[in-house]
C-alpha cells in the first residue's frame, strides 16, 4: 500500500482569521504558508523563518510547503537589476533549507497572481464561489482599462457583448469589478489602481510569451543548482487562468508549457504544482494525461474543479463535480505513487492541498482571504480524502 498524500492547508499567517487550531480540525496535518509581509523580492531571513516554523510545529504541524516565494517583476521582464533579485532568491532558498523548509512553490505569472471578476458568486444552494466572467473580464479591458491593443483581441459579438455588461454596471460595480480583477498577491490587501496596473502593463510591452520563457529559463538556470544541492524542490504553480488575459503573455498554462519548463534544466529541484483548478480552466488541458506524462516532477498538488462554461467563463465547482474529472486525476495520482514506490522512492506522500473552497455556512460570518474559507475548505479535503481512501482500497486491498 502506498502512503496517502499528505494533507495540507495552506494558512496565511498569524493574521488570517482562520487560525492553526482551526485547521486542526479539518485533519489537515501540514502547513503551507509564507513569509507574506516581507515584499516580493527581499530576502527571508533566517530568524524570521525559524519563528514561523516554531509556531507551526508548537500547534502540531509541519511547515510542509512555501507558497510562495514570489518572483520579483524585473526577473519576469529580464531588466538589469534580476540578478540582484536572483541572489537574494538564493539566499531565501538557502535560509529555507537551513531551517529544514524543503519545497518551494512559485508562479511566473506577470503582474498579478489568480484573476477573477467575482468573489462571491451565488450557487444554487447558497454557497458562494470565485467566478471568472469572461464578459465582465472583457468589460473591464475594453471600457475601464480602455487597453489600446484589446479591441484586436475580441471578436465583434464579444465586443457587444461586453458593452451590454458595461453599461448594465453602476458605478459601485465598476470599482467593484475593477479591485477584484487587479487584486495583489495572496495574503495581501494590495490592489492595483488603473494607473499603477497601466504602468505595469507598459513594462510588458516588449515581453511576448516566448521572452517570458527565455526569462523564465534564465531564471531557472541560475537558481535551480543551487536548489539542488540544498535539497530544495521548487514547483512552479500554473497560469490562472491558462490563457492570457489584459495583453499579458503567459507560460505555464499546457502540457507542453510545463515540458518545457521541467526541460530547460533537468533536476529533481524543477518540478510542478499540479492545480486542477488552474490548468482545469482551459478544456484543452487533460489532467490525467498531464499527470502521466510529468507525474515524477510533481511535489505539490492543489486538488479543486471548476465549472466552465461555454463563452470561457468559469466558476469553482465542488471539489468532486465540475469540468475536471476528479475521480481521473486522483486515478493518476495514485498511479504515480505506485511508480514512486516501483521505484524506490521516498516522496510517495506528495503534499496536497483542496486550494480554495466555497463560502458555506458560517464561513459568512469571516473575513477570509478570498478562496480560503474554512468550511469550505474542510469540505473538499474530506471529500478529496474519501475519494483517495476509496479508489486506493478499490485498486490495491480487494484483488
Ligand atoms: C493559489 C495561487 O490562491 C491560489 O489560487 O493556488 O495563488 C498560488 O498561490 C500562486 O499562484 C502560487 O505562486
Ligand atoms: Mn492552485
């Protein structure tokens, strides 16, 4: 029998309204977590890190992930001061594994982190949910931002479209649309102003995909060596959404995008975040073919569905009902720790977290970061946990 993965929560930090001694009571039995007031680009030191690691384990944790240590914009523009933000992510990496935080999770998504028009979507049964409307997102582009090149990027009917959806806004749902999509990093209350996101959106204007890539893979070669002999493996967490969106290029949003990447410098330290949820988004993307074919480079798995509809919307489903066949995935999942274990290796217990869940009942009542309700939360790693527990004594206990 192989081991079950490793169930985990992510927690932002002695500030998120979700406390450890909730997340005890999930079953979750480790942490994911960073450092989210140091600023993008600063070094973590050592002390810091070894306090947040002391209040993890005091409460009966691991510290099992770092999501994230973020990715300074000028390594994804390739602007001269990188290597400078590249020492000083080497350093992070260093103090990380100093204080025994082995894996490391980070995206390479241009300015903003996951992108959604709205946080609080009413389901059928009174739950909410994060949903990305394709006509809101295209609304804010063409007639908020008013982005020069965007008109070229729609076609006539989702022009009109997206016109009718403007002027049916009052101007509290402008804002309100407007901070939701350019919202900063997970675990900050940082939003964008219009001219602040402009100015950022400038910095991109010679960076097409194929430069996020080369810039990417700079940053890659110079890091992962390091990584390696630290023992350090770093996860790159895919696009959200996997297509582009507002002009900027994207990387890590197919099949073939992560080939690429793990490709560039081949090393047990380059691995993957494997979220359903994000590459799940794009009905291209075959999560149990993914699966089987970049199972080995896994070391985190985010374990949420979406429900996509057909304009390009989509809504965070149930963890078990959606677009994406979760019964597949976890299928592949545990074939690839069958395959671990084939072949002598020691990380059969990948680390897993349910990503984000639904408001649902007293989740109401809290100010959580959006996404990182707790009930909802709970939910899906118990629905997730009964799926593994089922399909592994289907598979390996009753032949
Ligand atoms: C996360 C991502 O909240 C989420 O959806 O899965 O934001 C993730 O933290 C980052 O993209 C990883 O760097
Ligand atoms: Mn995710």
């Amino acid at each position: 029998m192989v081991p079950d993965l490793k169930q985990t929560f992510r927690w932002f930090g002695p500030g998120d309204p979700v406390t450890l001694s909730a997340i005890k009571q999930t079953g979750a039995s480790g942490i994911v977590t960073a450092l989210h007031h140091i600023p993008c680009g600063d070094v973590w030191d050592r002390e810091e890190i070894r306090q947040r690691k002391a209040v993890i384990e005091s409460a009966g944790f691991n510290w099992v992930v770092v999501e994230s240590v973020n990715i300074h914009e000028s390594i994804k523009i390739g602007s001269a001061e990188r290597d400078q933000y590249i020492d000083n992510y080497i350093q992070t990496l260093q103090n990380l594994a100093s204080e025994g935080v082995f894996t490391v999770c980070y995206n390479f998504m241009p300015v903003l982190d996951w992108t959604r028009t709205h946080l609080d979507y009413q389901l059928a049964n009174g739950a909410s949910a994060l949903l990305y409307n394709a006509p809101a997102l295209a609304a804010f582009d063409l007639y908020i931002l008013k982005r020069e090149d965007a008109f070229n990027e729609f076609t006539t009917e989702q022009q009109a479209t997206a016109k009718h959806y403007f002027d049916g806004l009052s101007d509290e749902d402008r804002t309100l649309l407007t901070n939701t999509i350019l919202a900063g990093l997970p675990g900050t209350d940082e939003v964008f102003t219009i001219a602040e996101f402009k100015e950022h959106l400038n910095k991109y204007s010679e960076v097409d995909a194929q430069a996020l890539k080369e810039n990417l893979f700079y940053f890659l070669r110079a890091i992962i060596p390091y990584a390696e002999k630290l023992g350090i493996k770093m996860c790159i967490h895919p696009d959200d959404p996997p297509f582009p969106i507002l002009g900027l290029p994207r990387v890590a949003s197919s099949l073939d995008d992560l080939i690429d990447i793990v490709n560039s410098y081949p090393s047990v330290a380059n691995g993957i975040t494997l979220c359903t949820g994000s590459l799940g988004a794009s009905g291209k993307n075959d999560l149990p073919e993914i699966i089987s074919r970049l199972g080995n480079k896994i070391h985190f798995l985010h374990l949420r569905n979406v429900a996509r509809q057909p304009d390009g919307s989509f809504y965070e489903a149930d963890h078990l009902t959606g677009s994406v066949d979760m019964y597949a995935v976890m299928k592949a999942i545990i074939n690839e720790q069958m395959a671990r274990k084939n072949a002598g290796r020691s990380d059969m217990a990948i680390p897993m977290r349910p990503d984000h869940g639904h408001k649902l009942l007293d989740d109401f009542n809290y100010d959580t970061y959006p996404g990182y309700s707790v009930t909802g939360r709970l939910k899906g790693l118990a629905e997730l946990r009964g799926l593994e527990m089922g399909i592994k004594r289907i598979l390996y206990d009753e032949q």
